[in-house]
C-alpha cells in the first residue's frame, strides 16, 4: 500500500527548519561598556555580565530586563567569563590581576580561588560536572593562547600551551568532553576529558574559513552555539560538528552567550552595541 505524502504539511516542515531566527535588545544600547563579556544565569534566571556602565563593575539583569550594578570588583580587577557552580557561588575569570575570582552572590564577598601569574590573561570558563574548572587564556600581541584546569586544591594546572587564540570554552552535558576555540585561527577543537580533568584525544570539531570565534554554550539538545565576532551571528552546530543554521544578530561583535533556565531563550553579550539582546528560541 502506497502512502500519500501530504505536501502542505512536508512544506511547512522545510519553511519551520529555514526559519530565520533574530535577536532584539534586552537592555538599553550603550548601558555595557564595549569590554561586556561573560553572561551567565543563576538559578532564579538573573543574568550576570561584566562591565556594566563602567569597567570592572558585574552588572545584573532581571528577567525583565532590570538592570544595575551588582558589585564593583576590587583591586582594579577587570572580568571577563562568569560560570555559576553551586547555587550561589560564582566564578569570575580576572585577566587584569591573572585571578579566578569566587563571589557570594548573598553576601557579595570577593575572594581569590586561585591566582596564576604565568597566565596570559585568563579569559573564559568552563565547569564540568565533577567541579573542575577549565579556563582559556588568549595572548592577543602573538595570536598564541594557553589551556588551564582549575581546582581549590591545585590551583592553576597547565594542560595545552603554544595553542591558537584560545577563548570560547564549553564542557558537553555529560561531562565528558571538553570544546575550546581559537578566534584568529578560527577553529573548534575538542578533547577527551580522563580522570582527574586531564585531556586526550584532541582533534578538529569545525573550523570556520571567516570572521572571529568567541564565547560558546550548549543547549538542553548538545547543540553548540558559537559567537561570530565580526559577523554578527550566532552560529548552531549540531553534535556531529555540522553546522545548522546561524542566528542573526543586531550587532556586529557578539562576546559571548548563555541561555534561560529553560532553555527557550538565549541572551547575547555585544561589544560595538554595549548591550544585551536577546533571541527566542
């Protein structure tokens, strides 16, 4: 027996996969300094990003898009990724005074989880499971960049050095391995993540032949989400390293990325805007 294909309903398939998706603001153009960097969401759905009407400031934005100062960071430490790891314990990666900074979100309190003078400047975060935190440390004069591991106990361990730019950095859900970009080289690496945090097995996810990398997140699905710098898109890439489709964005020099708690929108941090906008997935 034949089956008839209904073509109304194959055709509104194929419109829904190439539906484009587009982002609006969600805070005021010009309320982030061109340094914003670092989004991320805390458990009630506030989303955090550096540099908030001045440098060396977080700023917090509600769900609605009310924004203020959250802390002024000390010692003239400037932030660049923020990670959450239990409820109300955020990570800060300074790149001025070469710091993971650990924050109380209650009381505020600023203290140094590790320090490593031999950084370049650490610059985004990744945190598996198991509470590691993997950090990536570009040096922007010579297009090098590093690979860190960070624990309490040891501090900064050096796991990769003499790489490409290193910046975006992402673990995958099940903690198994480990994503890193490197913005000139315009390339996604991926690794096997051992016991202990130690890496194997490096090899080549997707490389892009223009336009700058930076942050990165999945989604609930194991989806990447990579930021354009320059292009002024957010570029999806399924589990295979294929590339799905790319969100377009208002502004030309998106940071970095991070989503909603669940999951059905994700926020987008842009240097040349100063702003956060904002896409409904």
């Amino acid at each position: 027996m034949k089956r008839r294909i209904n073509w109304f309903m194959f055709i509104l398939i194929i419109m829904s996969c190439n539906e484009q998706l587009q982002s609006t603001d969600f805070t005021k153009e010009g309320s982030f300094t061109d340094g914003i960097e670092g989004p991320a969401t805390d458990h009630l759905g506030n989303i955090y990003a550096v540099n908030f009407e001045d440098q060396g400031t977080i700023g917090k934005v509600t769900s609605n898009g009310e924004s203020s100062v959250f802390i002024k960071l000390p010692n003239g430490s400037i932030g660049n990724g923020i990670r959450f790891g239990k409820k109300n314990q955020m990570f800060v990666a300074d790149y001025v005074n070469h710091n993971i900074l650990e924050i109380d979100l209650r009381s505020k309190e600023v203290k140094i989880f590790a320090n490593e003078v031999k950084a370049n400047q650490p610059n985004d975060l990744a945190i598996a499971p198991n509470k590691i935190i993997y950090a990536s440390d570009p040096n922007w004069k010579d297009n090098t960049g590093k690979l860190w591991k960070i624990t309490k106990e040891k501090g900064f361990q050096l796991l990769e050095k003499n790489m490409g730019t290193t910046n975006g950095i992402e673990v995958s859900q099940d903690g198994k391995k480990l994503y890193v970009n490197e913005s000139v080289q315009k390339i996604v690496w991926v690794y096997d993540i051992e016991e202990e945090g130690l890496l194997t097995n490096k090899r080549k996810f997707i490389a892009f032949e223009d336009f700058g990398l930076d942050g990165m997140r999945f989604d609930r699905n194991g989806n990447l989400y990579i930021c354009r710098y320059g292009k002024g898109t957010v570029a999806i890439i399924n589990p295979k390293g294929i590339l799905l489709k790319e969100i377009k964005l208002k502004g030309k020099k998106p940071t970095n990325i991070t989503f909603s708690n669940d999951f059905k929108k994700c926020y987008i941090t842009i240097a040349d805007r100063g702003c956060i906008e904002i896409v409904k997935l």
